[in-house]
C-alpha cells in the first residue's frame, strides 16, 4: 500500500509539473494571430489506479474505462464504466462483493487555457449504478454469554443480481503531455441513493462506490488516468 501511495504522489507531482511547464512556455513571446482553432472529439483511456491495485493487493481487482466528449465549449459529456472485485476479510466477517458499474454525467472546464493549450481543471456531476454479487465466506455468530463461546459459521452464502445507485461530485484535471495523449486526476465525493441488500446480511463493498458503513451514506474515491484523444473537428473558441 506504500508503495501505492509513493506511485501516486509522482503522479500527481509529474501532473502538476507539466502545467507549469506548459504556462511558462507560453510567456516566451507574444503572438499577433487570431488563437488557434480547438479540437473537439472523443477522449478514452484507463484508470491506471486501479491497474496499479490489482496488481500489489491479493484482496482486489478491478479495472475501468473512461471517457469523455466535447460538445460545446468548456462543456463535456464523461462516463466510467469498470468492474472490480473486493474480499473483506475482518475480525468478524468474511465477504466479497464483485460486479460492474457504470457513471455518466457531465463535466465543465474551469481553466482558461493560453495560447494552443487544452489542458482542464474542471468539476463535474455523475450518476453511477451498479449491478453486483455478494458472497459471505464465514462469520461470527455471538452468543452474549460467558458460558458459550462465539460460533464461527463457514456456510458460504451468496446473493446475486443486486443493485445500487449514487450521486457524486467530481473534482480534477486533466493534463495534455504528448500531442492527444493526456494524463489526469480527480477526487469523487460520493452518496447513495439506493441499494439492495443481501438476505441476511448488508453491503460492505459496491463495484464502482467503494467500501460502505452503517454511519454513513458517503464514500470518496480518485484516479489517476491516461487518456487519447481522437478529434472529430476544430472550431474557433
């Protein structure tokens, strides 16, 4: 998990590093021609976070897909779509939750780009959905009394074709590196709309959510991406 947390930090300082990069290149010299015309088109590309968790976490596996599309201005459509796998294997309980998911919303850019640039800082709003398995490997049952000891129970119980729904807001960035090719960052603050519970027992893990508790309807969740844009057509700002 460090080493995780180590991956990412370069990540975003290397995020960080190429804008400031890209803005004092700008301010070499002045031009006099009309700005140059902006590419429009379809943005795709990958989670690298959860590439890099699936391969240093036994416990997990996931993987997503996101993009985006330019439709006006500094207006975009984006989606996630993605599976993931999660074992939580606690003190009291043993469970795995594992499905696939779906966000879609829109985003706007906030960042006034100079001269040729197209880089984003922007927030967005998304709905996601989930469609998702639960299985419980083994639990304690507790007997509230000195005289029994608590039951362990190893009876596998699994409960398919459940949902769940939430609203988020999305902060982030995203950074052109290479021509069309992109790297970015974001943060989702997460709320649950709707869930369906397995027979017995709750939620503790959603594909595409996160982890859930009895105390709150919230979760958070980042990434970290690299994207390639495919441009349809240009047009003046």
């Amino acid at each position: 998990m460090r080493q995780m947390r180590t991956y990412l930090f370069f990540i975003s300082l290397l995020i960080s590093g190429t804008i400031l990069s890209q803005e004092e290149d700008k301010t070499v010299a002045a031009r006099d021609t009309l700005p140059p015309a902006e590419k429009y088109g379809l943005r795709l590309g990958i989670d690298i976070n959860r590439i890099i968790r699936t391969a240093i976490n036994d416990d997990y596996s996931g993987f997503e897909i996101i993009g985006d599309y330019r439709f006006y201005k500094d207006f975009y459509i984006a989606a996630e779509i993605g599976n993931e796998s999660l074992v939580r294997d606690e003190e009291n309980i043993n469970v795995e939750g594992s499905g696939t998911y779906g966000r879609f919303g829109i985003d706007y850019n906030s960042y006034d780009n100079w001269y040729g640039m197209q880089n984003s800082v922007y927030a967005g709003l998304r709905y996601g959905f989930s469609s998702f398995d639960q299985t419980l490997s083994d639990y304690r049952v507790f007997t509230g009394t000195d005289f029994f000891p608590d039951e362990i129970r190893t009876d596998e119980r699994k409960s398919n074709g459940l949902t769940a729904g939430w609203v988020e807001l999305v902060l982030g960035l995203k950074v052109e590196t290479l021509k069309n090719l992109y790297l970015g960052a974001n943060i989702s603050i997460r709320r649950l709309v709707n869930e369906k519970d397995p027979e017995g027992f709750e939620n503790l893990f959603i594909p595409g959510f996160g982890r859930t508790n009895d105390f709150s309807l919230f979760g958070v969740g980042y990434n970290y991406s690299i994207s390639y844009l495919i441009p349809f057509v240009k047009k003046k700002r």
